[in-house]
C-alpha cells in the first residue's frame, strides 16, 4: 500500500473566516486552498499578472 505524504501550509492564521478577509476594509473574497503541481507553479509568473508580496 502507498504512503500518503503529509502537506503542510505555510501561511498564518489570524481568525477563522470562511475566507480571505481584508482587515482594514472588512471585505471578505471566496477562497479555495488547493495543491499546486509543479506544471501549474510555472505558470504563476509576473507576466501572467499574478502578484505576491
């Protein structure tokens, strides 16, 4: 039988929501957490107007 691989995040959490929430403004936005491959990972780029602070 295969072993599963445990996946950890890396982000924080400050409050439980039901999704992203904008502290300042209090607007929330539908958020999904998925795994990412490494195919997909290439094309998260500049160019393709993604932005990451």
């Amino acid at each position: 039988m295969k072993k599963s691989k445990k996946v950890g995040l890396d982000f924080e959490v400050d409050k439980l929501t039901n999704s992203i929430e904008n502290v300042i403004s209090g607007d929330s936005f539908p958020t999904d957490i998925i795994l990412i491959n490494a195919a997909d990972l290439k094309s998260v780029t500049k160019k393709e107007k993604w932005q990451f602070d």
